[in-house]
C-alpha cells in the first residue's frame, strides 16, 4: 500500500486511554480515515462523550490496573466485535516521586497500568489476530524510557516504558509468522491533561532540549502512530518510532 491510499475503511481498531489525551487523537483520526474506534479507558464519562463526537465508536470501561478485569474485558471485546485489526495501547499513567523515596505500592500501580496491562492486552488480542489472520499493533512507550525519566516520569515511569518499548520487539518475533505487526512510539512532551503539572521553569527546560522548542500537539504524535498502525508500515517490525521533537535523534 502506498501512503497516499492510507485507509482503515472496514477495519476494527481498539485505542486504550482514548478517551483524551493523544488517545482521543488517535481515535478520532482513526475514524476519519474509515475505522470503527473502540475506545477503552477507566473514565466512562469522558468515554462516552468521545464516542458522541467520533460517531463510529464504541466504549467499554476498565481499570487497566486490574489484570484479571483487563483480560476478561478484552475477550469480551474480542468476542463482541467480531474482528480486531489494529490495537493501540496508549494509555499510561505518570508518576514523579524520587527514586529515594517512591512507595512500592505507587510502582506497583505504574507497573500495572503502564506494563503488565499492555502485555495482558496484546497476549489476548495477539491470539485473536493470530486466528484471524493478522493485525498491527502499536504501544505507546516514552522517551522516559530510553533515559531514565526526566521531569515527565521518574523511575517507575520510565522503568515501565523501557519495558513496552522491549516488551514489543519480543512480540514482533512472536508475530512475523502469522502476520502480526507491532511497533512502538516514543513520544516527548505533548501538550495533553496528563503533562498539565509541566509549567515554568521546568517547561522551559524540557523544551530547551526538543531541538523543534515546542511541545508536539496530539495529533502529531497520532499521525506517527497510525502510520505504523497501517499496511503503508509493511516492512516494520518490532521497531520504536521517536516522536520527539529531535530530542533524541534516534537514540
Ligand atoms: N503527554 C506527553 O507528554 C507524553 C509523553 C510521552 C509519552 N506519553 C504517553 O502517551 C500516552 C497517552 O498520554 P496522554 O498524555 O494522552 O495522557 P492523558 O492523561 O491525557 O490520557 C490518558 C488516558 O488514559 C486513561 N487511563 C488512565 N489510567 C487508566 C486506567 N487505570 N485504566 C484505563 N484507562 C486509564 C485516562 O482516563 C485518559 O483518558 C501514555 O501512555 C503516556 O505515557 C505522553
């Protein structure tokens, strides 16, 4: 496919956290480029009004820190929506405790909701595509987690995140034989709800180090994630696409 013909017309796609945020980005274009988003996120409220503003999507409520609740709503999914193309894990949460003094509970639920629930969903979602065919999927990591966090995520986060970012090269070596994609993206500072805490002085310097100076707008780092979640990225594999404002440069 070329990238002119970028299409997910019939297609079934799941975006996790896409109630706001990059995720509600990347649903809505999702759904402008022809697919039926189904949205999961904790915050039913906020969930159902995107469904309103997408038209053709879908919300079903979890708390993705409860594992046992993550699988048996995915299979719900699985089994109610017939047919899964692309799933989006872009839900995360932050946290920005120091090393030092960081409550292992607070790890454990970075851990939950930013780690093991992307392997729960992928694990669950892999074997439906792996029935049906194939799909393609895309993991949100961070730039947290190839440095070791920053004023965006301290230890846990950034923990987390390098784990996603391992976690989906080892599914892409799972995947290539039955026509599984996953990818990974790193973005930097985007301008949503989750990052509202980064004014000032700390804005500044987060910004001195994205050689672009801006922070990137959701859709930016939406356009960078459906790329990979489309058939135009049919020769990348397990690969993690920075989304960075040259922050990084490909480090
Ligand atoms: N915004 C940034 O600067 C930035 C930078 C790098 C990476 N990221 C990553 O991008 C992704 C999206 O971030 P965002 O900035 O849009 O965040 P956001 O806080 O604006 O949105 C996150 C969404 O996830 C949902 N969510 C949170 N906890 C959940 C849970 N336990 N169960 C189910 N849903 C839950 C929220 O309700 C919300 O809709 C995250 O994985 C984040 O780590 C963001």
């Amino acid at each position: 496919m070329e990238l002119k013909n970028i299409s997910f017309a019939n297609k079934t796609g799941i975006i996790t956290g896409a109630a706001q945020g990059i995720g509600k980005a990347i649903a809505t274009q999702f759904v402008e480029m022809g697919g039926k988003a189904v949205i999961v996120d904790i915050n039913a409220e906020t969930a159902e009004q995107t469904c309103k503003e997408l038209g053709n999507a879908v919300y079903y409520t979890v708390d993705l820190s409860d594992g046992d609740e993550v699988v048996r709503v995915f299979e719900q999914i699985a089994a109610e929506q017939g047919r899964i193309d692309v799933l989006i894990n872009n839900a995360g949460i932050v946290n920005t405790d120091d090393f030092a003094t960081l409550e292992r509970e607070k790890w454990d639920k970075v851990l939950a909701v930013d780690l093991t629930a992307v392997f729960l969903i992928c694990q669950v979602v892999f074997r439906h595509m792996a029935e049906k065919g194939g799909g393609r999927m895309v993991n949100i990591a961070s730039v947290a987690g190839k440095v070791g966090g920053g004023f965006l995520g301290t230890s846990a986060y950034a923990a987390a995140k390098a784990g996603v970012i391992s976690l989906t090269k080892s599914i892409a070596k799972s995947g290539s034989d039955q026509n599984i994609y996953c990818n990974s993206v790193c973005p930097a500072y985007t301008k949503t709800p989750l990052v509202s805490i980064l004014t000032g002085e700390r804005e500044k310097k987060v910004l001195e180090g994205m050689t672009l100076h801006r922070a990137a707008s959701p859709s930016e780092v939406a356009n960078a994630v459906l790329f990979l979640a489309s058939d135009a990225a049919s020769f990348v594999q397990g690969e993690n696409l920075n989304c960075d404002g040259g922050l990084l440069m490909n480090g």
